[in-house]
C-alpha cells in the first residue's frame, strides 16, 4: 500500500507521525555468514543447514540463531545443540562473535542515520527511526524504507525487515508480517486485514502464558483480543491486559527516544572449558580472560557497572555455584572487574570440579556521569587511559597484539568466551518473558 494514499486517507500529513522498525533477519546468522564469506569461507550459512551455538565442541550448548534450511529440520532456538544435531547430523555449527554483532549494528545504525537524526536502538539487531520530520526533506516514506533495505543489502551484506506506520507498536508488528528482505506498511486503517487474523501469541507483549489464558476464554486471535471487553481484559490480566488490549487496537503512544547505544541492562561472557578446572590457581586465569572481553564490552557501550556476578557450572553440568555482589564503586577496569570476580568464586565454590564459568555485571551507567571522591580520581584516571590505550591497540593489531603477562608462553587464550548473557531493554521496559 502506498503511505501517501495512507497518509491522504486517514489524516493530515502535518499531524501524523511515520515510524520505521529496522529488524535485521536472522541477525547473529546473517552477520556470522557474512564476515565468514569476506574471510573466504566457501559457504554461506544463510544458505545451508547451520547455526549459532554456545560452544561447538560442547554438544550441550544452546541454539541461539538458526538458518532457514535449519527450521526445515525442526530445529528451533533454545533447542539444545545435541538435540539439533540429532535432527540433522550434517548441521553446520559456528560460535558467536559477540563482539562482531556490534561492529554490525554500529554499520546498520550508521546508514540510517542518514534519514533521521531521531533514531533509538532498541536491540542489538532493532532500530526505531522516526521520519516524520524527514519526509518533507527525503520523501514518500515507503520509498525511503525500501531505499534502506537496499542499502543495508548493498553496503552491509545482510537483509533486514522494516515495518512502516504510525506508531512505535504497529512499525514493529507490520516488520514481523513476512520475512526475509520485506518492506511492510501496518498503518491504523490496516489492522483490521493485516493484524487482526494474525494468532494471539504473535502480539507483541504476548508470551506463551498469556496466551494459555487467553485461549481458555477462547481468544485465539488479536481480533479477538481487540474486540474483547477491556475491563474483562483487566480482571483476568492485570495491567498487562489493559497493555495488551491496547496494542491489539494498535494503541501506542510511545516516542521514538533517540539514543546512538544499545540499550542494554547487563553485559556477560562466559565459557565451557574442554577440561575440568580443579583448582583456583586454574580458575583464576579463565575469569581473567572472560572480564577482559566483558571490560572491552562495557568500555564500547560507553557504560560503567556497579554489580558483579559469577556462576559456575559442575564438571557433570548438574549444579550451578552462583554469588553477586555490589562493588564498591562504578568501574570499566578489566582489573577491578577481575578482583571482584576471583572473590566471588572463592565466596561461592565449594571444591566440585568446574566445567563452565561466566562473569556478568549489571546496573550500568554511562561512564560520563559517573561522580568520584578526590580520593579516588587518579586512580581512575590512570586505568581509564591504560584501558582505552590497550582497546585501541587491540583493534588496530589484534586481540592478540598485547596480553597480560600471566598468559605468555601458555596455550589459554588471554581473551575467552564470547558468549554475551546480557538483557536488552525491550520498548516500555517490558520483556516478553518476564510477562509470560
């Protein structure tokens, strides 16, 4: 459908606003085949069998991304690597590269800075772009999407979704409508033919539980839900009825906030060891490599933390050792990061032999604003510089282009895991999970 028609229909161009949500397809997939075909790799991912998992040589990790000849076979996300490659055994497995994904999202929020200057990131592989303002400037709406998507293809190598309307809620439903490499409109006058017929459990805001209850009162579908008594809605659902009736009449107030960082609440990094650690002397190594790519990471994302957690995993991945703890300050330092963690493990490891360990630290905030003692200032002043210094050698020459010296002349890797167990705020703060 043409926006203009769209825009001339139901309003007045100067009173209605257009939304854009940018979703990359099969984000970690897409980005991993991608790099790996600029490096030579002879197949494209995208195109095969192949998936995004924890560990390959740890046949109990997770699928985190899945390519589409993948789903053919049944495999689905958060299936159990062993499970998957029981459905395919010729299943192609690559490790994620957190730190690429990044690198990724940084390139596609780039190019759509280039239609606004209103845009928020709103995941790691999502942006919302207002284009209000730029359609007198730039042009039809819809032609401007699909310019994007064109972009991003051409320039980046990857296909995204985007969704065209008026509000936050309908730019993200109408990207989900159909994929890959789609341009979708979902403006009010369509909800009825497009979103309306869709099931319930595709809502956005609407997880497996809600859906269960939803289905006892034989509301299958969002029309269903639209046309639902929304006091009903309440007395079963709480406020998140309320929430949810108004998104299936396609009712969203939110504004596009515009931020150039993801979003994020936590940022983690963790990895399953090829052999049993024992001891603390061994342990002590590992947690270093695993806080130095969380230091890179939260030294990226612009962000200090003040809480720090470990957990550990038993040799016969039965049990869990798990403690946090509030540091005493806000930091970015691989080395307060590291100090903290080595305590952490020794508070909570009871001597049973350890096969995973991840490290993860919550409540960030940017490190711009962080306020400090007299007392403390050169200190921090002195790690801040020693760690932007290392982070700008690493990327000019390599990860491996300077380590700390407790891992020369060894085979551990001075910077390990890649696995990222952050949370990304989702629009409103929600996310689907922690409502069902």
């Amino acid at each position: 459908m043409s926006v203009d028609f769209c825009v001339q229909e139901r309003c007045s161009p100067a009173s209605m606003s257009i939304i854009m949500h940018v979703d990359a397809n099969s984000a970690y997939l897409s980005w991993t085949a991608t790099h790996l075909l600029e490096q030579g790799y002879p197949v494209d991912l995208r195109t095969v069998p192949a998936v995004i998992a924890g560990d390959p040589a740890n046949r109990h990790g997770i699928i985190l991304a899945k390519s589409i000849p993948a789903k053919k076979f049944g495999i689905g996300t958060a299936d159990s690597l062993m499970e998957a490659r029981s459905k395919c055994p010729s299943l192609i497995v690559q490790p994620p590269d957190y730190d690429l994904y990044l690198h990724c999202s940084d390139a596609m929020y780039e190019i759509l800075s280039r239609y606004s200057d209103r845009i928020q990131r709103y995941s790691v592989d999502e942006c919302f772009l207002d284009y209000t303002g730029s359609v007198k400037a730039l042009g039809d709406p819809l032609a401007a999407a699909q310019e994007i998507r064109q972009t991003i293809k051409r320039e980046l190598g990857f296909t995204v979704n985007i969704g065209v309307s008026s509000n936050k809620l309908l730019a993200k439903m109408g990207s989900e409508l159909e994929k890959p490499d789609k341009v979708h409109t979902l403006f009010p006058s369509e909800i009825r033919e497009k979103m309306w017929p869709l099931p319930v459990g595709e809502l956005f805001m609407v997880g497996r539980a809600t859906t269960r209850k939803l289905r006892r009162i034989n509301i299958t579908t969002i029309g269903d839900l639209a046309q639902a008594d929304p006091h009903h809605m309440h007395s079963l659902l709480k406020s998140h009825g309320d929430l949810v009736w108004r998104y299936a009449n396609g009712l969203d107030d939110a504004p596009v906030i515009p931020n150039d960082r993801i979003i994020q609440k936590g940022v983690g990094n963790g990895i399953t060891m090829r052999y049993d650690v024992t001891t603390e002397e061994e342990a002590c190594p590992v947690i270093l490599s695993l806080c130095e790519r969380v230091g890179m990471r939260l030294r990226r994302l612009g962000c200090r933390a003040s809480l720090i957690s470990i957990h550990l995993r038993t040799a016969d991945l039965s049990g869990w050792y798990s403690h946090q703890r509030q540091m005493d300050t806000y930091t970015r330092s691989t080395t307060v990061l590291y100090r903290w963690a080595c305590r952490l493990f020794r508070e909570c490891w009871r001597g049973s032999p350890i096969r995973q360990i991840s490290v993860g630290v919550r409540e960030l905030l940017d490190a711009r604003m962080h306020q400090i003692s007299i007392y403390d200032f050169r200190t921090l002043e002195k790690e801040d510089a020693l760690s932007d210094t290392v982070d700008r050698i690493r990327k000019t020459f390599g990860e491996r282009s300077i380590v700390r010296g407790v891992f020369v002349n060894t085979p551990m890797a001075p910077i390990d895991g890649g696995v990222n167990d952050g949370d990304y705020i989702m629009m409103g703060g929600y996310r689907n999970e922690d409502l069902g």
